[in-house]
C-alpha cells in the first residue's frame, strides 16, 4: 500500500471548539479517505490560541485521489500540510 502511495500523512489546523474534529472526520468521509490514524495536538508553538493541530493518516485510492483529498479539505477552509 505505501509503494502504491496510497497512504498519506497531513496535519490540519482546525479551531479548538467542540465539533471541530468531527467536522474534519465528515469531510474526509465525502471523499472517500480511509481513517487510520488521528492525533490531536494543541501545545505545539506554530498554533495560534484557539487553535490546535490533527494529525491523520488515511488509506486513499492512490496518489491522484491524495491530491483531491487535499484540495477538498482547502476548499472548506481547512489549512492542510504534510504530515
């Protein structure tokens, strides 16, 4: 799976409020990315008050659907980076 690039690793920054990670979770699921993974980090310097950082790795269909995955979650707003 991880030469055919299907699993992929991203950090989102998402506000530090309730329903914030289920949203992020809702958005993954309509496009399809598999869930493996998820780490909640809110102490780390780079987040600005208020915010804090999920880290997930997903099983997606390969490297053409990573890339929508990516493009989906910014076109909701979501600030996304390499995990």
């Amino acid at each position: 799976m991880a030469a055919a690039g299907r699993y992929q690793s991203l950090r989102v920054r998402v506000p530090d409020r309730p329903g914030s990670l289920a949203g992020l979770l809702r958005e993954l699921a309509a496009v399809s990315a598999n869930v493996l993974s998820v780490e909640h980090e809110r102490t780390t310097a780079q987040l600005d008050l208020g915010e804090v950082e999920i880290a997930v790795v997903l099983e997606t269909r390969g490297p053409d659907h990573a890339r929508e995955v990516v493009a989906a979650l910014q076109r909701v707003g979501y600030a996304v980076s390499d995990g």
